[in-house]
C-alpha cells in the first residue's frame, strides 16, 4: 500500500485533497467550538452574576427590613410593658405574678405576651429575647412567656448564643446583625438581630434579640430558577464554614462544612467576581461570588460571602454537543473529498503517464519518440505542448551539436599546438625573472645594511650633539661659579681690613686699661700709707688698698695676655689678606680659562651640530633609497608571481585543451548513438 501510494500521484492528490479538507473544516470547527464555548461561558457568568446580584439586594432588603422590624418591636407598647413587669418581678424578688408585683402590671405583662405570641407579624421570629443592658442575663423570652422573667437558670444554654449580639448592642448602642449559631431552645442554626430598648429619655434600658432560623432565608439563596439541575446558591462565613445549605450536602452540614476553594478564598478577601474553580466536590464550576455587605450596611463588624455556581458539564453540554456533530459531518466531508480527489487525480494523471514514457525513451537516447497533439487548454494540455515543443528543440539541437563537434574537434588541435608554445614561452620568462630577483634580493640586503650604518652614524652624532650642548651648559655654570667665587673673596677681603682695624682700635683701648691699672696701683700705695697713719683705725682701709693692688696687677697681667693675642690676631689677618689677594689672582686667571674654554666648546657644539644633521639628512637618503628598492624588489616579485601564474595556465590550458580534445571525441561518441 505504502509503495503503490509513494508511486501513484492519483493517490497522493486524493490523500492531500482529503487532509486539505480535513483540516479546513477541523479548523472551523475548532473556531467556532471555541466561539461557541466563550459565547455560552460569557452567557453563563452573565446569569450566574445576575442571578448573584439579585440574591445580594433581596439579602441586603431582607435583613434590613427584618433589622428594621425587630426596631419597629422594640419601640412598641407591649416591649415596655414587658420590660417594667420584668423590672417589678425583679424588685419584688421573684414569685408568681399574682403575688409579689402589681396585679396591674401582670395584666398588661400578659396581654403583651398574647399579641406577641399569637401576632403573625411577631410570630415570623423563632424566639423574642428581652435581655438587660447593663449585665448578661435574660428578663422575657416569646417562647417561654411571663415564666422565664427571674429564671435566670433556665438561659444558661441560650445565652451562649445571645452573648455575642448582646455585646455588640450594648456596644454599639445600635441594631445589629449577629452571626450564625446553633440556638438550643428551637433546636436549629439560627441567625439573630439585636436592637437597643429605650426609655423616654432615649437611654437604652435593655436589649431586644430576634432568634430566626435559617429557613427564613431558604426562599432568597434557594431560589434556583434559572440555574439549571447543577446550580447552586449558598452563603459561607469569615471563617470558609458554610452558613446556608448547599444543594449536594445535608442541612446537617451547615455550621459544620469548611469550604476552602478559590471563590471562597476571593471572595472572603473582600473581592466581587467570577472565574472557572473547583468546588468542594472536585467538579469545575463556573463561579460568581461577591461580599453581602452587611459591613457596608453598618449591620455587623463581619461578612459573609454569597457564591452562585453551576457545573462546568451543564453549562457546556450544548457546545458538546455540537462538537460531536462537527466530527461526524467533518468525516463524512472528507470522505467525499477523498473521492471527488482520487477521481480528479486520475484524469490528471494518465497523460503525464504517458509524457513520463515518451520522456524515458528520451534519456535513453531515442529522440524518435512522437506525442500526439491534445485539445486540452489546462495545465496538463499546456504540458503536453510544451514537451512536444521540448522534444522538437532537443531534435534541431543533436543535430546541430553533431555538426559544430566536428568543427570543434579541429579547432582543438590548432589551440593544443598553440598552448604548447606558450608554456615553452612561459617557462623560459620565469627562469630569467627568477635570476632577476635574487639579484634585486641582494641590492635589497646591501641598501638596508648602508641604512643601518646611517641610522647609527645619526644616532650617534645626534648623542654627540647632545654631549657638546651639555659641556657648553657646564662650562657656562663654571664660569658663573668663578664669578661668585671673585666676588666672595672681595667680600671676605673687605672684611678681613675691617677686622685689622677694629684690632688697633682694640690696642689702644689696651693701653687705656694699662694706664688706668698703674694709677689704681699707685692710689693702692697712697691707700696704705695713709692706713698705716690711722692705726688701728686704718685697718680697714688698708684692706681695701690691698684688693685694688691685687686688681690692679690682675688687670695688667690680662691686659699684656689680650695684647699678645691680638698680636697674633694681626699677623694671622696680614696673612688673610695676602692669601685672598693670591685668591683673586688665581680666580681671575681661572676666568680667563674658562671664557675660552666656553669660546671653544661653544665652536666644538656648532660642528657637531652641523655633522649631526648631515647624518640625519644621510640617513633619510638611504631609508628614501631602501624604500625605493624594496618597492622595485616587491615588483619583480610581483612579476614573478605573475609569470609563475601565466606559467601554471599555460599547463592548465595545455590540460584544458586535452580534456577538449577528450570531449570532443565522447561528443562524437553520443551524436553517433542518438538516434534521429
């Protein structure tokens, strides 16, 4: 089967014209499944939103009227006839009606209890609980009548459930909505409403809790029209746990059953919206969810959550449906696809079976193969004209090759003759450009080797330029040294005279000093004669004249030392002096030296200069020439090359004419064994 397919082209065309087929009309489908399925999804979410929205404001109506009603209760004349029998029966301390209390206010208590009880519009309550404002305790209940006034044991149980609303109003000072709870004394979940009681001064004196069970509301989230068999509506608190029956699980689940999915989730987080979850059974649903605001109706300080579903299955039976009757007519259509295009293949295909034998006696050879003309104007007919045209050509075209190879066989023989020749030439060209090139090679080595030389001889005349402009900056420094080293040695010179002078001055004052030390000696005599005259009186005196003899003689002994010095002093200035004239000299002649030796090194400088940049000049006239001659050298390698080319095609044309000369002869071959 598989080869007769891969051979037949009648088979293929059917098979590609059925998938063609197959596959237009599986993509239609699948498009208008897909349309289909977000159309109806988009109509289901707009119902279940709908359906939601009407649920959330007959919810909201409702609590608000029971809110309101419990209110209208709590302001009526049988509460506050109640409440001041309950007020009495607690002053007076318990006992029966009749005697403890006013008979008065029993009658009153028991008419308001009548109307309470029997009233239809009180008696849609489960239970009216009267309770006080300032403790937890229970002063009237609807169902147990004036009995349960003072008997506090018997609320135990139902103030378990009253505790929360009644914490709430006492709070608030306002009506509240309170959570769901089991409340024993009806023995069902019930939810409860609590208002304030007032007196005339608007001082809340007690509190009003309405008990109602879940059935109130049964008629509101139970109400399922429209749903379908799978639809469902049902209420969940802030802690996920159901708080209205669900349509698959017992009434027993209420308070019981945590649901925890996706829409629960979301819509316990506050969020309004709709989406494809799944619920608790594991099924996919399609949810519409939102808060009932009883905190934005100032009800509660909680929420609960209303969700309305269907299943996925239901919702989308119809768009299944239709799926399977777009297989069954996507398969009975490509059935007649595959036919109507095996028929079509087979008329397309005979004549292109005969074009394929006619077209394999021409590749065997035999050009004497005729097709016969065809009527057809389509594509086949097209191609069968043009294969007669094709067929005609190639005849006109042998014929025309075996003529020209005969012509081209002796023009072969005249090029092969002349390709012969120019390789001989080329080869000869190469061997003489070769020794041109080693030539070149070796001027190239001598030109770079005189380069070097040069660039050495720059550099190093370019050192000794440098050489010589350092000597002429030293030598310029020696000179300016000389001259300061003259002008200190006339400093010091000058100094020096100074320094002889102020010693003769320092003679003279010696010789003060001298003077005044023998009159200080001679009055030291005088001194002492006259001490000698005194006597005892004189002793004194004749003291002091031996001290200032002994000063006198000390002075004159430091004078002749400070003399002796100063002498020394003198001569060793003398010698300054006459040291620092030979300085001045010797300073002046090292001068002399050094303006020539400047003049000279000065003249030294500008020949190295001048020599340097002959060098350098020398030096860029090589590379110049070195340039030159690389270049020369990089064109006859360039010639070279050519010529080593022109050599190698010359071969290769020798080859190439060979192979020609082969052709031709296998061209002479085949035009012989084509038949015409």
């Amino acid at each position: 089967m598989i080869g007769r397919f891969r051979k037949s082209l009648a088979w293929r065309m059917a098979l590609y014209f059925g998938l063609l087929v197959v596959v237009s009309l599986v993509l239609l489908a699948l498009l208008g499944f897909f349309y289909e399925r977000q159309t109806i999804r988009d109509a289901v979410f707009a119902r279940l939103i709908a359906f939601r929205n009407v649920s959330r404001e007959r919810l909201q109506e409702y609590f608000q009227e029971r809110v309101g009603f419990v209110r209208l209760i709590s302001r009526s004349r049988e509460v506050a006839e109640l409440l001041a029998f309950a007020v009495e029966e607690q002053a007076s301390g318990g006992g029966a009606p009749e005697e403890s209390g006013s008979r008065r206010y029993g009658m009153l208590a028991q008419r308001a209890h009548k109307r309470l009880s029997s009233d239809e519009a009180f008696g849609a309550f489960d239970d009216l609980v009267l309770m006080a404002s300032e403790k937890l305790a229970v002063l009237y209940t609807s169902r147990e009548g004036l009995q349960s006034v003072s008997n506090e044991s018997a609320h135990a149980k139902r103030l378990k459930a009253l505790e929360g609303v009644w914490k709430q109003v006492t709070k608030k000072k306002g009506p509240v909505l309170g959570d769901m709870a089991f409340y024993e004394p009806v023995g069902k979940v019930c939810f409860f409403i609590g208002v304030p009681v007032s007196d005339d001064h608007g001082t809340m004196s007690a509190v009003l809790v309405a008990a109602l069970n879940i059935e109130h509301l049964k008629g509101v989230v139970e109400d399922r029209t429209g749903l379908g068999q799978t639809g469902d509506a049902y209420l969940v608190g802030g802690d996920a746990v159901l708080r209205t029956p669900s349509r698959f699980l017992a009434e027993g689940e209420v308070l019981k059953r945590k649901v925890e999915t996706e829409a629960v989730r979301r819509v316990l987080a506050g969020e309004t919206g709709e989406a494809v979850v799944t619920d608790y059974r594991g099924q996919k649903v399609l949810s519409a969810f939102a808060p009932l605001g009883l905190k934005e109706m100032d009800l509660a300080d909680f929420d609960w959550g209303l969700l309305v579903e269907i299943d996925a299955q239901e919702a989308f039976a119809a768009v299944n449906r239709a799926a399977v009757r777009s297989v069954i007519v996507t398969l009975v259509l490509a059935s007649l696809a595959v036919g109507f295009g095996f028929l079509t293949a087979r008329r397309v295909a005979h004549p292109i079976r005969t074009l394929s034998a006619g077209a394999s006696r021409v590749a065997q050879g035999d050009l004497s193969v005729s097709v016969e003309e065809t009527s057809r104007e389509d594509e086949v007919g097209q191609l069968i004209s043009g294969f007669r045209s094709m067929l005609e050509s190639l005849q006109s075209q042998t014929r025309q090759v075996s003529a020209g190879v005969n012509d081209l066989a002796s023009s072969i023989s005249q090029i092969s003759a002349t390709a012969v020749q120019l390789a001989a030439s080329s080869s000869e060209t190469a061997t003489a450009i070769s020794e041109i090139t080693t030539t070149m090679e070796e001027v190239r080595q001598t030109a770079r080797l005189a380069h070097d030389k040069a660039k050495q001889v720059a550099q190093r005349a370019e050192m000794l330029s440098q050489t010589a402009h350092d000597g002429r900056n030293v030598a310029s420094e020696a000179l300016n040294g000389l001259e300061r080293i003259r002008e200190q040695m006339d400093f010091v010179a000058e100094n020096v005279m100074r320094l002889s002078e102020q010693g003769r001055s320092i003679g003279d004052i010696i010789d003060v000093v001298r003077d005044l030390a023998d009159q200080v000696n001679l009055l030291s005599v005088n001194a002492a004669i006259e001490a000698a005259k005194a006597g005892e009186h004189g002793k004194g005196f004749a003291v002091v004249a031996q001290e200032m003899r002994s000063l006198a003689d000390q002075s004159k002994e430091a004078t002749e030392q400070v003399k002796q010095i100063l002498s020394e002093v003198q001569r060793a200035t003398g010698g300054a002096v006459m040291a620092i004239e030979q300085g001045n000299k010797a300073v002046a002649a090292g001068l002399d030296l050094g303006r020539r030796a400047d003049e000279a090194i000065r003249r030294l400088a500008l020949g190295v200069e001048e020599a340097s940049d002959a060098a350098v000049q020398i030096a860029s006239s090589s590379q110049e020439q070195l340039v030159g001659i690389e270049q020369l050298v990089l064109a006859v390698q360039n010639i070279r090359e050519a010529s080593g080319q022109n050599t190698e095609a010359a071969r290769q044309l020798e080859g190439a004419v060979r192979d020609l000369e082969r052709l031709s002869r296998a061209l002479r071959d085949i035009a012989s064994r084509v038949r015409l």
